[in-house]
C-alpha cells in the first residue's frame, strides 16, 4: 500500500504544477477548465479515439460544483476514476485507475510552441558593432559597448565661434595689437 501513497502523492504535485501553470494567482489547491484540459493533453489521457476533448470539457463540467469554475483534487480524482475506464477499455476499475494515475503522476506542464529567440549568422552579422561604418561607428567603442548620449549627440562648444571655424579662439590675441 506504500507504493499508492507515493503514487498519490506524486499525482497531487503534478495536479498542484497543472493547476498553477498560467495563473499566478492560484494557490494550486483548485484547477479550472483550461489546466484540466492541458493535464489531459499533456499526459496523453486524450488519446483522440477513445477520449477526446470534449469528453474531457463534460466531465470537468459533471465533477465541479454547480456555481464553481473550479475543480479541487477530490474532484479531480473523481474525474480520474470516471475516465480511466474509458481510456483503458478491458481492464478491470482498479487497473485502469492505476494506469491513469500512472499517465500524470510526476509530470509536468510542457510549453509546446514556446517561441525560443533565433540566434543565426544573419543575426550575429547585424549585431556585430566592429563591421559598423559610418556615423553608426562612433557610436560605439572598441569593446562594442555604446557610448550613450555622447555617441549620438554633437555636443556644441558655446564658445561663440561658429562649427569648424579654423581661427577659433584668436580673438583676444588680434584685440591686443
């Protein structure tokens, strides 16, 4: 009987990861509609024959309480216990609950179709500040760290002398004579 605590224990963490998966609110004591959905996807309940998604959608709706949106691992366990026997025609109540136990028990929620950010050749070659020409070179040093306000920027010199003006700051020399 040890190996069926253990067992139930290992399938109350998977319902707790199920029912926290998307919604940081939830205390994982309570699973909604879209988790049950996703438990049963991810750990091949819904074989797409004998169980399908709606199968999955009316029993959620048969087990929770009228007004709740909801189910709590007691009714998960009941939803179990109704759908093992019609995903594993031929075996007996017990085995059939033991084979769905095992199916969810330890696993967790996968993030299929998870965009993951592609880092290619076309990309390292855009993003490589050394090959930089022009005004887009200064504005980064050597290391490839940009410069900040000082390498966007022409910083104006309030001096009085107009930009690129060659006798800048001989006025006072020429006054004297």
């Amino acid at each position: 009987m040890a190996g069926t605590s253990n067992n139930m224990a290992a399938l109350h963490d998977s319902f707790k990861k199920f029912a926290i998966h998307g919604d940081t609110a939830s205390t994982g004591n309570e699973m909604n509609g879209k988790n049950w959905s996703k438990l049963c996807k991810d750990c091949k309940v819904i074989d797409g024959k004998t169980v399908t998604s709606t199968d999955v959608d009316i029993l959620f709706s048969k087990v929770k309480s009228k007004s709740a949106r909801v189910i709590t691992f007691e009714e998960f366990k009941m939803a179990l216990a109704e759908l093992a026997p019609k995903r594993f025609k031929g075996k007996s109540q017990e085995e059939a609950l033991a084979s769905i136990y095992a199916l969810i028990a330890g696993k967790d929620p996968t993030n299929a179709g998870v965009t993951v950010a592609y880092k290619g050749g076309g990309v390292d070659r855009l993003t490589d500040t050394s090959k930089y020409t022009g005004t887009h070179k200064e504005r980064f040093d050597e290391s490839g760290k940009g410069k900040g306000l000082s390498g966007r920027a022409d910083l104006a010199e309030n001096t009085g002398y107009v930009a690129n003006y060659k006798g800048a700051g001989t006025y006072d020399e020429k006054v004297q004579k």
